[in-house]
C-alpha cells in the first residue's frame, strides 16, 4: 500500500484552519494490512501486540494532527510537544524487522513530523508566541532515528523526499569518504567532503561511517539574519551516535541552491575614451561577500579600485585588482576587503594596457551571499569557519566550511544605481536613445488631452451634483426627508418620463411630489440623484413608497436601482431595493409601483452589500475605470483622477526601470512569443513586483483627494430690487386656494382629527373654514406637549395663518360680501395667529428639537480640510516630476536595445495594475465590508445646509416674517 504525501495549503487568516493536509491511506485499508502485517508477524515471530501498538500509537497521532490542523492558533506549546513525544516513542520502538515488513511506517512519521513543523512555524500568533530555539532539534530527532533504521535496512544510497525536502543517506568506509558527493548535482544540492587526509583524524578509527545530508524548505530558525532559501543538515554517524568533524584542514564544500533566486543587477555602461566607470555599492552588512562582474563587448583589460564613502583615486583606494577575459572578468569583494564596515562603496572601473573602441560598453553586475551555520551553544546563526566559495552564482551559493552542522546562505540583489552627476553626459545622448523620451512624450500627450476632456466633464457634472429642493412643497412645511435615487447602470435604465413619489408613513403620508428639477435633467443612467422633500409633519416611521412616472418622451422606462429616505431630524433611515423596472414595455410592465422598506437583515446580507460595493467599487476604487464614469456625487473630480492616474504610470515607470535588469539566466522559460518578442517568466515577475509596489504610492495621493471636505460656495444673493421684493397681488380665490391647501394637509394623518368641508369657493366659505382650524387648535392645546409631532403641526399652522393675514392685508372690502364679512373674517384670521403662537410656543417649550449633531463621513472616517487639495497636488507634481527625471536618467543608460526591452516589461506591469490587481483590490474590499464589517451607506452632504437655508427664505417670504 502507498503513503499519498502531505499536502501543504498556507493561508494566513487567523480565524481559518490552515489546512495542512496529512492525507495517507494508512487506516482505509487497516484491516488488510493488519492481516499482511499479521502473516509477517507470523513468519518473523514477532508478537501481535506490538504491532497493536504501533498502529494504535500512530492512529492517535493522526487524529491528533488532523484536530490541530482545523483549528487556528494551534498548535500549543504543551500540545506540539506532546504530539512530538508521541512520534518520538513511536519511532524509538520500531525495529528493523518491522521497517523491513513495511516502510509506510516511517514514512508515515516522517509526513506528520514534518507537518507539526510547518504548522508551529506557520501559527498566526508565532511573532508574539514564538515557539522555542530547540523545536528543530525535537522534530530532527526524529528525521535521524527513521534515517538509521532505513540506513541499517537499504544497502547502497538511500533517498527520502519528504514534505518540506529530502533525505540523502549513504554508507562508507571511512577512506571511501574521501571528495565523495552526497545529494543530487542535478538537482543543485550536495555536499562534497574533503579529502580522507583531512578527516582521518577524526573517522579513521570507524569501520563504517553513515553520512546523511536533508535539505529543508524553509529556514526552522527565524532571526534578524536574512537567511533566504533552503538550509541543510549533514551529519556523520557510527550507527549509534554523531561523529563530530570540526576544525578541518580542507573545506569541505556545500552547494545550496535558489530555485527563485532573481537575476543579479545589470547595468549598462557606455566607456568614453579617457574616462571611468564609476559604481556606487550601499553595503548594508559588511560581511557579505560581493560578486561584481563586468562583460565588455570588446576584449580589454580593466582596472578595478575600491574605495570607501568617496570615489577612489592613486592615494584614496582600498583594494584594486586588474580584470581579463581569461580570468572570466569577474571580482570576488571579500569581507576582508571591506574590514568590517558599512556603507557606501565605490568600483572605479578603467581601461588597463588596452587601445580604447568606439562604442565600448560594459554590462556590469553584481550579488551578495552569506554562509552561516546554526550554533547550537549561543543559539544563533554564525559565519566562524564558513566562507562563500567562487563558484556562487544567483541560482546557487557555494559554501566552504571547516566543521557540519545545519548550513544556510543569505542572499541580496542589489538594486541598479545610477550616477546623478553624469545627468548632462545621459541626456546629450537622446538622439542615439529617444525609445523612453518617446513614450514619456506619447504619455504626457495623451494625458493633456484626457485632462481636457476630464475638466469639461467635471463643469457637466457639477450641475448634476445639485441637491433639490421638491417645488411643489408647501412653503410652510419644514419637516424635511432627504430622498436619494440611484438610477440602475443597465442599458437604456434613464427615463425622459415625469417621476412621482408619495412617502407612506404609519403616522401619516405625503401629498405626491414630482421629482424634478429645472436646472439639470434627473434619473440618468448610473444617476444619483438627491431631492429634499418637506411635509407638515414627521411620518413616523417610512414604511413604504410609491413610485409612478407618466410615460412621457422619447425613452420613459426606467430602471429604479434603489431609494433612500432619510428622516434630516431624528436622522433615521430607510432602504428600499427597488431592482426593476418601472415601465410599460419592459419587466412586469408597470409604471406605478409601491416599495417597502427593507428589514435590516437584507440591507445587511451578503449579497445586497457585495453587489453595491463591487458596483460602485468599480466606478470609484478603480482608479483607471473611474475616469470615464466615476460617482455622480463623489467629491474626487475626474481631472484629479486622470492626474492620479498619471502619476501612478509614472511612477510604476520610474519602479519598474529601477529594479529592472536583464536576465542573465538562460534557463528562464518563454511564456509568450509573438515574431520576434519573447516573454520570460523573469519579465513577468518584475512586472508583478513593480505594480505590488504601487500600492503605498496610490493610497497616499488618491486618499487625498477622496478625503477632502467639499467647499460648498456660501456666496450671497444678489440684493434684490424693490419691484421683486413687493408681494404679488393676491386674490380671493388664492385666499381660499391656500387655507384648503393647510386643512388637506393636515387631514392627512389620522391622529389630527381634521377633515375638509368641501371645496371653498367663494368668500363665505372662508369663515366654516377658520372654524375648523380654531376646532383644531383647540385639539392640539389638550394634546400631550412632549410630542414633536404637534410642534411640526402647530409651526405649519401657524405658517398658514401667518400667510392668511398677509394675504387679507394686501386685499380691501370689494373682494367680500360686505365690509362687516371682511372685517369679521379679518379679526378672526388676527385671533387664531395669537392662539396659534401660543400653542407652538408651548409645544416647542417642552419638545425642543433636537442638538445637531456634528455629521460624519458615511464611511467612518474624517473629512480633510479643502485646502488639503493643494498639498495633493503639490504631492502628484513633484512624485510625477521625481518619477519623469529618473525615468530618463536610467533609459538614457540602459541604452537603446535594453530601453527597448524595458517597456515590454512595463507593459506587463500596468495590464497587471488595470486588470488583475486593480479589480482584485474592488472585490476584496467589497468581500470585507459584506463579511465584517457590514455597514449601510448613507448619503450624506454639505449641500443639505444650503437647500435648508433656501427652503427658510422660502418660508419667510411665504409668511411675511423673519422667523416663526
């Protein structure tokens, strides 16, 4: 029966199982292999319990594991040791009789050991819990018992691939060993030991030594060393304990390879005649030992100095060497060169003894690598008796140590630098390199054309901002609900059709307002529109709207997205998801439809939530899709879009030619050829690392200009003349038109107990009519005077009636029966304003509205003052200037050919930005906020204050006073 392997699933959310799957099929056919396993026994005379034991010892173990693997922060100190106990008496009972009848076994414990390892190193809390220095050593225990046992049960080499590397196990007599590889060439891991001379000393007395070598994936020792890439383990054994080889003569040679490592730093170099080469090294660890290789078109000999913190000359240099093709043109920079100091290095580079070419160029690179071994005693990484040998290289770093122990090699590319001061002699060769100025000048064209286009539509789009204020409210009604409408993003979803609303509430509804607005057109496709709509009175609680439209102009049907209704003084809000069609061709064809609202779980459910996000993420998150069709309401401008966009390609230009550079290993596969253009897996991930590190960069400009409080224009209206500010002449019949306007409205909530008498048509009915409201007020003196509801209706009352007398003022005794009617209609019009004013002073008394509360942002956090629009700017220019300068500066040294090669790359970078971690930035965000956090957008505005301020001078005007 085979062992299947450990599957290893690496997740980094704490509150999900990481899922490190110790799959096997050990126990699904248990009883057939206690059966071999029983005739084995037999055969051998082994006793059957013991066998029992094994099995029943391993069984716990796997539930164990399968336990700890489900369950974040697991596993625990005391549980991970106990499991490893477990494991550990498990192995120290096997026998090779019982290897030899079955070596699923011990692969069996090798699988899980190796799981327990991967789990504690991956724990989510291991930065603040961190497991102990000696786990390794526990679970290596482990790997060397099994080891031995296979080794005393295999003749010849023995290799064990396990789930986090390989065992390699061979035996020898002592002389054998002798420059005796153990490992795999092809594979690029190996050992080679040293001469039997060197070593006799301390194995010449064994009559057979067990060399063993495992690799492991990943470094079991985290520290502040870079240790980067696999570690090895070799060991020397008699069977029954190490042998310990330190302090040899010869070095013994370890060959760690770098599967991922990237290319080494490339950089092109046009040699002038008469002149240098200089290159600027930042040496962060000095004792790293530096590859720095030179490949000149021509066969010349160079000069090479050292230097530290200034350019070398004859008297200031600390080493220097003579570079030939013979000798591969390549200078090993040891950490004795550099004598234990940090910092900036300089290589001067010159001709030596050769005749100077025309179009010399040098294509220098360079890499650090480190040899370090884990020290058992001061429990840290060490680099005593550890040095890199010559034939390192990116893919691979060869040690050579004097001593065995677990080996590891830190690894650091450096990043291409460029001489600031040779910025006059780059850019005089533009002619000879135009490929990067060319494309800047394509972008920046295209740029000023877009931000024309964007400044045009912005003017457009600030009329559609406008908040309204419904005309056809009563003047007199102050009792307001901010109503937004977002019209769907389907095709044809804008409607030419009139729009009614009517607010259905359980303690009364509106009259039906029309949606419109003289200054803009309202419900365009993708719109948002927002109205403010008064009533005389609060509704209580919104439970439901209708919707209706006439039908009329050239494309009526509309697709309704959503409403929201938002109660402007007690700040309540209801949702209604509306999704469909209100027309008469299309959906369940209706132009009149009544909307509930939606019950907190379904404005909070999945799915509404990551609809709307990835939605609006798409029109707002997305900073390149944003800029054709962003939120109608969003204060970030298309313009400043179109600029962030800018900056963000010019600064993923100046990234990506930064950490550019050629590879230099062949082996890199083509993933895509067209012609000529072949694409490696290398350009692709400097594409991937350049966009990766756009992500600060966008945050910072973008949250900017998102986050910047609209400055809403406060400008005061034009002094009106005299002639506007004389009332319009006011008739009878607009005297009776208006007073049976107030009692309609206020007829509308059940609890006023007020009703109409009839349409009032001549000026006798103005007194039954007074009457009923006199009946009224009374009924308001005997209500409760904490309600608000009667504050509202006593202050539109009194609104009314205020109106009623400016409206008899202005009229003489003609327009009445008699002048005793006149009169009498007049002193009562006077009377109910006195007993009105006490009602609503009383009620306001002991209901006074409620404190403002300071508004914020819908999405949690804090507006920035407008002004901080000039720090964004100032931030986009000077990282789009930066960004253009020192984008030049390293085309115009990379020369032509590799200029060329460059924006290949770069394309890669911005199809990754736009297309792949642009949208999976929208959906991420949007699975969060349906996920966590759940919120419920609300529209909120400056603009409110403004409508509010023209709807007072609209109630001032209409009662003729200045306040009520």
């Amino acid at each position: 029966m085979k062992l299947k392997p450990l599957q290893l699933i690496s997740t980094s959310d704490c509150n999900q199982p990481r899922g490190f799957l110790c799959t096997h099929s050990l126990w699904s056919s248990r009883s057939t292999k206690r059966t071999s396993l029983s005739a084995h026994a037999t055969r051998s005379r082994l006793k059957r319990s013991t066998i029992e034991t094994i099995y029943d010892s391993l069984k716990r173990a796997e539930e164990e594991l399968e336990r700890m693997e489900q369950t974040p922060l697991e596993p625990t100190h005391t549980k991970r040791d106990e499991f490893i106990e477990t494991l550990l008496e498990t192995t120290q009972s096997l026998t090779e009789d019982i290897v030899l009848m079955d070596r699923n076994i011990t692969n069996h414990i090798l699988n899980c050991s190796s799981a327990i390892l991967s789990l504690s190193m991956t724990r989510c809390d291991v930065q603040s819990n961190p497991n102990p220095q000696s786990l390794f050593e526990q679970v290596f225990e482990i790997f060397r018992l099994i080891s031995l046992l296979l080794g005393k049960t295999t003749p010849g080499p023995l290799t064990v691939k396990h789930p986090t590397g390989t065992l390699y196990q061979n035996r020898y007599k002592p002389a054998d060993l002798s420059n005796t590889v153990l490992g795999s060439k092809e594979r690029g891991e190996y050992v080679r030991f040293s001469s039997f001379e060197a070593m006799k000393p301390q194995i010449g007395a064994y009559s057979t030594v067990i060399a063993q070598l495992t690799t492991f994936s990943k470094n079991p020792h985290p520290s502040d060393e870079n240790i980067s890439g696999p570690v090895f383990s070799v060991i020397l054994s008699d069977g029954d304990s190490d042998i310990k080889l330190a302090n040899l003569t010869e070095m013994i040679e370890i060959v760690i390879p770098r599967s991922a490592a990237p290319s080494d730093t490339n950089n092109s170099v046009v040699l002038e005649e008469n002149k240098i080469a200089l290159n600027k090294l930042n040496i962060s660890d000095p004792y790293m030992t530096i590859f720095f290789t030179v490949k000149p078109n021509y066969d010349v000999s160079l000069a090479v100095m050292l230097a530290y913190r200034s350019p070398p000359n004859s008297t200031h240099f600390s080493n220097q060497t003579v570079l030939t093709k013979t000798g591969g043109y390549r200078w090993i920079i040891t950490p004795e060169m550099l004598r234990g100091r940090s910092g900036i290095w300089f290589v001067e580079l010159r001709l030596f003894n050769s005749t100077w070419v025309p179009g010399l160029t040098l294509d220098i690179s360079s890499f650090m690598s480190k040899c370090m071994f884990w020290d058992k005693e001061p429990m840290k990484w060490s680099s005593d008796g550890c040095q890199v040998g010559e034939k390192s290289s990116v893919s691979q770093t060869q040690c050579l140590c004097n001593h065995l122990t677990l080996f590891g090699s830190s690894f650091f590319v450096m990043p291409n630098d460029v001489d600031v001061s040779r910025t006059a002699e780059l850019f005089a060769t533009v002619t000879e390199n135009y490929v990067v100025l060319a494309l800047l000048c394509a972008f920046f064209g295209l740029y000023l054309v877009t931000l024309l286009w964007a400044c045009y539509a912005d003017r457009r789009a600030r009329f559609k901002r406008k908040m309204t204020l419904l005309e056809d409210c009563h003047p007199g009604a102050l009792y307001n609900y901010l109503i937004s409408v977002q019209t769907g993003n389907r095709k044809n979803a804008g409607t030419t059709a009139n729009v009614t609303v009517k607010l259905i509430g359980s303690e009364g509804e509106s009259e039906t307002h029309n949606l419109t607005d003289p200054d803009k057109l309202v419900f365009e496709r993708g719109s948002v529109d927002v109205f403010v709509l008064a009533t005389p009175f609060p509704l209580g609680e919104v439970r439901s709207i209708r919707l209706q439209h006439n039908n009329a102009g050239g494309h009526p049907s509309w697709y309704i997205n959503r409403v929201t209704i938002q109660d402007l003084q007690t700040r309540h809000v209801w949702h209604y998801l509306c999704g469909c069609w209100l027309s008469a061709d299309r959906g369940d064809g209706l132009t009149k439809k009544t909307f509930n609202a939606a019950k907190n779980n379904e404005i909070a459910s999945f799915r509404d939530i990551f609809q709307s996000r990835t939605s609006t993420g798409f029109r707002d998150e997305h900073i390149w899709v944003s800029i054709v069709d962003p939120p109608s309401r969003s204060p970030f401008t298309r313009a400043q879009r179109v600029s962030c966009c800018m900056s963000l390609l010019l600064c993923t230009m100046a990234i990506n030619i930064a950490f550019w550079n050629l590879p230099v290993d062949e082996a890199s596969p083509v993933v895509f050829s067209m012609g000529s253009m072949n694409i490696t897996w290398q350009e692709i991930m400097v594409g991937i690392q350049s966009g990766l590190l756009m992500f600060p960069i966008n945050i910072l400009i973008i949250t900017i200009f998102r986050s910047i409080k609209p400055r809403i224009s406060s400008k005061p209206k034009k002094e009106e003349s005299e002639e506007d500010m004389k009332p319009p002449a006011f008739q009878a019949t607009d005297i009776l038109k208006d007073i049976e306007e107030v009692i309609s409205l206020l007829s509308k909530c059940p609890r006023n107990n007020i009703s109409m008498v009839g349409a009032l048509e001549c000026s006798a009915d103005l007194c039954p009519a007074l009457q009923r409201v006199h009946e009224f007020i009374h009924l308001m003196q005997g209500e409760s005077e904490s309600n608000p509801h009667w504050v509202h209706c006593s202050q539109f009352l009194l609104a009314g009636l205020c109106h009623l007398v400016m409206c008899l003022e202005k009229l003489d005794s003609n327009n009445f029966l008699n002048p005793y009617n006149y009169n009498q209609t007049l002193d009562m019009a006077y009377h109910l304003v006195r007993k009105a004013e006490m009602v609503f002073s009383s009620h306001v008394a002991s209901c006074p509205p409620p404190v403002k509360i300071q508004k914020k942002r819908r999405s949690g956090g804090c507006w920035l003052p407008w002004w901080f629009v000039f720090l964004g700017w100032f931030l986009l220019l000077s990282i789009s200037g930066v960004s253009t300068f020192f984008t030049l500066l390293y085309g115009f040294e990379y020369g032509r050919e590799k200029s060329i090669k460059w924006v290949m790359s770069l394309g890669l970078s911005l199809f990754q930005s736009i297309f792949i971690l642009q949208p999976l930035k929208v959906i991420g965000i949007a699975v969060f906020f349906a996920l966590l956090l759940k919120p419920v957008a609300v529209e909120e505005s400056e603009e409110v204050e403004q409508v509010l301020l023209v709807q007072q001078e609209k109630c001032r005007r209409y009662t003729g006073r200045a306040t009520l």
